[in-house]
C-alpha cells in the first residue's frame, strides 16, 4: 500500500490501469446483461421480473463495498498518514452513492410485482437507505473540509463510524422478520438455479471493473487539480 503513497509513482500504475478496467468492465457487464436478459429463462415464480437482479445485486455489492473501502481508507488516513487515503475516499464516495441509489431504485421495481408495494420500510431496505444518505454526508463533509484546507480527519472518523451499518444491512434479513428475501449466495451454494445464475458472475465482475475504473479516474483527476493549484500558487508568490 505505502509503494502508491507518492502520487507520480501512482498515477504511473493508475493510468494504464483505468483504460483496462473501464474496457473489461463494458465487455465483462455487457456480456451479463445480454445473457441474463436475452438467454436466461423466467423464473418460475417470480417471472421476467427476477431479470433486474443482474443490475441489483452488483449494484447492492458495490454500493456495500464503496463503503468498506471508505472505512479502510479511513484507517489508512488515521492511522498511517497515507497522504492518497483522503483521496481515495472522496473518490469512493460518489460511485459507491451511485450504485447504492441504483440498488434502492431496482430494489423498488422488483418489489412492486413482487410484494404489491414500490417501498416497504423492512430492515434491509431501510438500512441501505441509510447508506446512501451517509454516502452523501460523507461527500458534503469531506468537501467541505477539503474547502477548509483540511487534512480530512473528520470526514475519514465519519467514514469508520458509517461502517457500522454495513453488517447491519448484511445480517438484517436474519434478524428481523422482512418482505426481502433471505441470502441467496453463500459460501456453501446458491439458492438460485444455474440456468439463471451463469450471467450474474459477469455482471457482477463487470460492474466492479467500471467501479474501480470510475473511482481511479476520480483520483487522477482530483491529484491533476491539486497540482495545478499547486502550480498557481508558486506563480503568483514568484
């Protein structure tokens, strides 16, 4: 982790890195999509509708991990200085909210044929909307500090204490009785028939790849602009 800790050293492995992610990333989601909504069958209960899952469950993921990774930013930031934490966590924050509103939005047009309702304020639904509003606390916090010239310590304590929630959306399911359906894929097996399961591995690995593609290009550009305000300065004091 300390090797990226200087930014020219970084953006020399982020560079070729984010063509390559966001390339495999269209490819790999593409080819998902096209097989979970073109070569799968219906599901025998729930019908066409359960198509939505090859958008809503890697959105669901990565809107959990978008957070995880704010949280071990966050360490990074505490705890060894890491002078990129602080931007790697303003450059989760937006593609983890994003995907984390991506997961509310076809988690309500699931649930409308397949509950009776758009919304139901169950434990897994509420938690993750908790999410994303932390998701955009954590943006305008960490903003706003960056505006102070901070160092981005309070936004990277709001980060390990919003981590908090990620077990609790995890295990909600378990713990209250809930309309959402339980775990489906565990580490013994899935519950979901092969016929419709092949595709969600590509979706899912497809969608990351354009998440760390996204959040790299946050970086690089956030690292650009720190060095041309940086160049600004040493102008105007000559």
């Amino acid at each position: 982790m300390h090797r990226f800790a200087n930014p020219a050293r970084f953006l020399k492995f982020a560079r070729p890195a984010t063509g390559w992610l966001l390339a495999i990333g269209l490819l790999l989601t593409a080819a998902g999509l096209i097989g979970g909504l073109t070569l799968t069958p219906p599901d025998y209960l729930q019908g066409e509708t359960v198509r939505i899952m090859y958008v809503h469950v890697p959105a669901a993921w990565l809107g959990m991990a978008g957070w995880a990774g704010i949280a071990g930013a966050s360490i990074a930031q505490l705890v060894w200085r890491h002078p990129l934490a602080a931007v790697g966590g303003r450059a989760l924050a937006p593609a983890g909210a994003t995907f984390a509103a991506i997961c509310l939005l076809t988690g309500s047009i699931w649930g409308r044929p397949t509950w009776g309702t758009w919304w139901e304020w169950d434990g897994r639904l509420t938690s993750m909307l908790i999410l994303f509003f932390l998701y955009l606390g954590y943006i305008a916090l960490a903003g706003a500090e960056r505006e102070r010239g901070g160092e981005g310590r309070i936004a990277a304590l709001f980060g390990l204490i919003g981590a908090i929630n990620l077990p609790i959306i995890h295990y909600s399911v378990l713990w209250w009785r809930t309309l959402h359906q339980g775990q489906s894929i565990g580490v013994s097996g899935s519950s979901i028939d092969s016929s419709i399961l092949w595709p969600l591995p590509l979706a899912a690995l497809g969608f990351t790849c354009l998440f760390g593609a996204a959040v790299l290009m946050r970086m690089r550009a956030e690292l650009a602009e720190a060095k041309v305000e940086a160049r600004m300065r040493r102008a105007a004091a000559e």
